[in-house]
C-alpha cells in the first residue's frame, strides 16, 4: 500500500518460495518507481491505467531478464492486480491485473467480481467447454494463462471503476477466494465497518476453512473528502 501514490497492490509470487519472492518484489518494485516517475499528480484516470499497464509489462521483463541472469530463478512469475486513484478523486480508479488475484467491489451489501481470472479453468469456462461449477475443484484449477514472468504474456487487462463512497475494493490473492466462496467474503464485510478488523478476519475465517496457501488482503474505503485503508497479510 502506497498510500502517498494513491497505488495499492497484491502480487503473488510462484515458482518456489524464493524465486516467487523475487518475482512478486520486482513486480512491486516496479510499479514503484514507475509511479515515482510519472504516476503521482495526474487526475487522468485513463493515463494512470496506461501507467499500471506499462508497470506490468515492465516487470514482466525484469523477472525474465532476472531469470535468464540467475538460474535459480528460471520460470519464476507473479500475479499483479493493482489499483490507481487520481490526484482528484478516491470516487474512481484504474484497474489493471494479470493472473488470479482479484478485484472486488462490494456495495450495499453485495460483492461484484471486477477481474476475470487468468487461468486455464476459467478460459475453459468462457469458450464453453467446462461448466462454472467444476472450475473450482478441477486438478487444473490453479493454471495459470497470464502471469508476470511469461516470454509470451498474452496482455494485461486494464480497466477504470467508479466507486461510491461508501463502497469497499478487496484486493486479494487466490489464498482468500480458493479457501472462502464469495457468500463467505460478504459476510465478512458486511460484518463489520473497521478495515482492519474485516481484513483480520477474512485471513483468519481463510485459515479456518484450510488455509492451504499464503493470503494477502487489501481494503480500501474510499471517502469523499478523505481515504481510510487497512490490510493484513
Ligand atoms: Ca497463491
């Protein structure tokens, strides 16, 4: 979280445990110092997803280039999904993402899916081919299609939202939504209206149902006038 960018981000590394650590560092790193450069200030909102764009494919190059200098690290790669307010505005943003970590907007009540996950399963499931149902359970279900660290990465999807102020965005990796289902996620956040607290206990309510993988959440609320975060990891 970059509160000060007004830049907020997950990025879950794979390919062993050091290597998918580097991968989801040089993607943060990058965003970073692209933000530095040219991200802070502007109230276009369009630019800033151009600018998250450019980040992903920039760091897609790095973890390659990474890899081809440190064996170790050969095949490493990370999801990114990151989000972008304008110098003016916490009412809208930019969305961009690359792998399965995901997006949500809940409001009144209800969460809304915002990014499409890049795996196998779900492509199978939009060409028809596999029901929504099985998607979850199928042996490939943790395939990756798009993922920072790929010579061949087929886009990054970018997107702008517009939030109203009462709204919550959920930045979360795949450690959240393979272990809750999107009933168990909106009781949570409708169970409380402290960020922290409801970011606490979607890691712990996680872990309750198996916890099999590493989490990282991200809450935001933005306000009219003002922006509260909170995460936990
Ligand atoms: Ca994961």
């Amino acid at each position: 979280m970059r509160p000060g960018r007004r830049l907020f981000a997950v990025a879950d590394g794979m390919g062993g445990h050091v290597a998918g650590e580097v991968a989801s560092a040089l993607a943060i790193a990058t965003l970073d110092e692209t933000f530095d450069a040219d991200g802070a200030g502007t109230d276009d909102t369009d630019a800033l997803a151009r600018n998250l764009v450019d980040a992903a494919l920039r760091a897609n190059e790095r973890i390659l280039e990474r890899g081809r200098r440190d064996p170790a690290t050969r095949g490493m790669g990370t999801t990114l999904t990151a989000v972008a307010f304008p110098a003016d505005s916490y009412l809208e943003c930019a969305l961009a993402h690359v792998g399965d970590s995901r997006a949500y907007r809940y409001r009144r009540g209800r969460l809304e899916l915002l990014t499409r996950d890049h795996t196998w399963v779900q492509e199978e499931v939009e060409a028809g081919r596999l029901d929504p149902s099985e998607a979850k359970r199928h042996p490939y279900a943790n395939v990756l299609s798009r993922v920072l660290g790929l010579p061949q990465l087929d886009g990054v999807e970018a997107r702008t939202i517009r939030l109203e102020p009462r709204d919550l965005l959920l930045l979360c990796t795949d450690g959240l939504t393979t272990m809750l289902d999107e009933e168990d996620i909106t009781d949570v956040l409708a169970g409380d209206d402290d960020l922290y607290v409801c970011a606490a206990a979607l890691i712990d309510a996680a872990n309750t149902h198996g916890g099999n993988d590493n989490v990282s959440v991200v809450l935001l609320r933005p306000l009219p006038d003002d922006a509260r975060s909170g995460s936990g990891t």
